[in-house]
C-alpha cells in the first residue's frame, strides 16, 4: 500500500485505491493505451494500462481498477457507452 508523502514526513494514512473508477481514455497507440482517472490523480495519465480490448480512442469513457491495490497496474475493464 502507498503512503502520501510530503517533504516534511510521510503521512500516517496509507492511500486505498481499492474499488472501480471512472477514467478517460487519454491516449491510444502503440506504446498502448493511457488513462487519466481524475478521483485518484487529477492531471495524470496512467499507462500503458492492461485492457480487455483493443480499440480505444481519446476521450473514451472507461471502466478501470487497480490490481493489487497498485498504481502500477491499471487495468481497462471496458468502455462506457
């Protein structure tokens, strides 16, 4: 589990990414697909995430969670239509 840090000390709170979010599809191409999730990290893109699917396109809709509890794997369960 990841702690916030600031330059101080680090927080006593560990950060719980556990659950399901909403992203944008920020970027596709072929280093992979990228993922801005603005209820966890406003203004960052993950990637290249997993997916279930290929074709994605800027400004998609998704529905993506964090294996593990990780902000190392973000995966792209599906598109929102």
């Amino acid at each position: 589990m990841y702690n916030y840090t600031s330059p101080q000390k680090t927080a006593s709170r560990a950060l719980d990414i556990s659950g399901i979010y909403l992203g944008v599809v920020t970027r596709s191409d072929s280093e992979g697909v990228f993922v801005s999730v603005e209820q966890v990290s406003p203004g960052l893109s993950f990637g290249p995430c997993l997916v279930t699917e290929y074709i994605f396109d800027p400004g998609d809709r998704v529905i993506c969670a964090f294996l593990n509890n990780s902000f190392d794997e973000l995966v792209v369960l599906g598109r929102i239509v």
